[in-house]
C-alpha cells in the first residue's frame, strides 16, 4: 500500500464554521455530530466532514482559509449584514479566531516562500500517519502539526475602503475572490448579472498592486471576462468545476477554463455533488439518487487535464462544509481524510505519480512560489 499523500486543500470555511456554526475545529468529528444531532437551525447539522483532527488524518497540512461576510441591502434576499462596516467587522472577528487558533499551536499562517517552504518541510519530512510528530525525543511523545493556511476573502462586500484592503492585506490577506452569490458591491456572482463596476475595477488594480492573488471563482460570467481585461496579476479558481459535466453558472464553461490555463491559473476541485453532477435539486437531492461517488471528480479532472493539454492546471479545493455536510457529498465521502482515495482512482485512470502529486499538492505550491517569488 503506498503511503498517503500530502494535501494542499485551496478552500475551506474554517472559521465561518466555527464562528457561525459554532463548531470547535479541535473536537472530533464524532464528537461535532453528537453534539449537533438535535439541532435544526442549519441544513447540515451532524454531518460536518471537516475538523482539524480529521485534517490531520487525512494529511491535509495546507489550506486556502477563508474569511466571508456579506453586505445584504433592505430587501436583499441573501443573508448578510446591514452594512459594509458590519461584514468587515465579521471578518475581523474571523481574523480572531485564527489568531487564536495560532496561539493554541493547532494553526500557523502562511505568508511568503520562506514560510511556506519551512511549513512542508515540517510536514514532509516528520509526520506520522495520524498527521503528528514525535518532537520530543527523549520521551517519544506526540504533537499536532500545526495546520498551515493562507488567508483569503471570499467576496469583497467587507472591504470597506481600498484603505482596508491594505490593512487586510498587512494582516496576511493573500488571495481575493470579487464575489460570492448574487450581487455585490464591487462584483457580480453566482446567479447574478452584470459587468464589474467601476469601484471593482478600482478593487482589481489595488489587489494587483498589492500582489493580492484574484479567485475567479463566483464570478458571474460578464464580471469573469471583465476582471480578466482589468487584472493582469496572478490568478486561481480556487472551487471551480466544470459546465459541461454539472450545467449551471457556478460552474465554469470551457473558454474560461482555458482562460484560466492560459493565464497560468489553476483550478480547485469541489466535492459539492451539485458541482459535480448534473440535475441536482437543492434540497431536494440525495447521492444516492445519482450514485455518486468520489470518482466523479476525476472525470472534472480529466476534462480540464485535456483542455490543457497537462495535469498542471488542476488542484483540489473542496469546499466541504461550505454551507453542506456529508448529505451533499459523495456516498464514499464521510470526512474530508477521504481525499485519500484520491491518488489511487486517479491511479487507475493512468496519470503518473508526479501528475497525482501535482494534483494533491504540488500545483498549487509551484503557483504559490512563483507568485511569492
């Protein structure tokens, strides 16, 4: 049996779960869905798949975390805040808990190079199968690794002024992505219309000008190509599947995907089934009713493996429990540790061990280096 990869998740809700769905990222998983299963506030109560001792098994040492919060106007019909000081206030507060977590050795932010380039070192060279190292030598005594994370935004409504968006980036703000669901203050998203407007044009170039990188993810597809003409920087798709396969706007059509590619991006595989199949009916659906399984994705991959000519344009980012659990993932999924099956399905189909590696981790490590520089 070969030994498990090293995983590079490029998004994950950490703090959102934790502060909005008040969930100790430290507790077991089992022990997170115990204490849920009389809970009815939220959709996917007791079936969370992430939490940093189920990251660890799964040797998920990296991630892209994200920060959200929502400016929703009167009568807006998406959750959010009153204002845009509030959202940002939310951020901040997100911005804490990572903090926090820092402090408690589970979690260590990621910068620049150097950083990140010590964090695999830590993880590649000591870990244990069950993600801990034996860093006490005289008495053999386990201790977590901490889990490294980028930080990112995901919709920009929060950003006040351009002036906090380079107070964001001084507090390690790395990645940005314009929008989330329907409209925004500076970009259009998922189920929305529209072109980017002038203060999202404003926000771009700031963004470039920082070396903030762009997640073209949520996009609208008007807003996609207009930040594409405005942004020349470094751009991902961080949770970003294909139209052909899953047919619906939050996917990306094959011209943007190989605008992505051509721009040297990389896409991020999501394990949201309505992301990865067709005909999903929120709230409706089960996997089971499709029998899906974790294989789907390899055929996202194949597809994007094929407009690019390469496996060098493609990653994970699986989005688990971004507003989900486990009743909207794939059957063979119960925790984000079975990402592990991934490298052999992807095995079987042929692609080679450094391509497998590539897709695990490594892609997206080389897009950060070069980007870092």
């Amino acid at each position: 049996m070969s030994e498990p990869s090293f995983i590079f998740d490029v998004h994950l809700d950490l703090s959102m779960n934790a502060l909005e769905w008040n969930r100790d990222q430290r507790w077991s998983q089992e022990r997170i869905r115990r204490w849920e299963q009389f809970m009815k506030d939220k959709v996917d109560r007791g079936n969370n798949t992430v939490c940093f001792p189920e990251m660890r098994r799964g040797r998920i040492g990296l991630c892209v975390a994200t920060q959200i919060g929502r400016y929703s106007p009167y009568f807006h019909r998406l959750p959010g805040w009153n204002s845009p000081e509030q959202a940002w206030a939310q951020t901040q507060g997100q911005l804490a808990w990572y903090r926090e977590m820092e402090a408690q050795g589970e979690m260590v932010q990621i910068r620049n190079t150097e950083q990140l380039n010590k964090h695999l070192d830590l993880w590649m060279k000591s870990p244990c199968d069950d993600g801990t190292a034996y860093v006490v030598e005289s008495r053999k005594q386990p201790a977590h690794l901490p889990i490294g994370y980028i930080l990112s935004l995901e919709g920009a409504d929060s950003i006040v002024t351009l002036k906090h968006l380079e107070r964001a980036y001084a507090d390690g703000l790395r990645a940005l992505g314009p929008a989330h669901y329907g409209p925004g203050r500076y970009a259009h998203g998922t189920d929305a219309q529209g072109p980017l407007s002038p203060e999202g044009k404003d926000l771009l170039k700031e963004m470039q000008r920082l070396g903030i990188i762009l997640d073209v993810t949520h996009l609208c597809d008007e807003c996609f190509w207009d930040a594409l003409d405005v942004y020349d920087g470094p751009l991902w798709a961080s949770h970003q599947n294909c139209r052909t396969l899953a047919p619906w706007n939050r996917q990306f059509a094959d011209d943007q995907i190989k605008a992505v590619v051509e721009r040297g991006g990389i896409l991020g595989m999501a394990f949201d089934a309505i992301m990865m199949v067709p005909g999903w009916m929120h709230l409706r659906s089960k996997p089971a009713d499709f029998q899906l399984k974790i294989e789907r994705i390899c055929e996202h991959i194949d597809h994007i493996c094929q407009i690019a000519g390469n496996a060098k344009h493609v990653g994970i980012g699986t989005d688990l429990d971004g507003g989900y659990g486990n009743e909207q993932t794939p059957m063979d999924m119960n925790s984000i540790a079975d990402l592990q099956v991934l490298p052999g399905l992807l095995r079987k189909r042929g692609y080679s061990e450094a391509d497998i590696q590539g897709i695990m981790w490594r892609n997206f490590v080389d897009f950060l280096r070069k980007t870092w520089g």
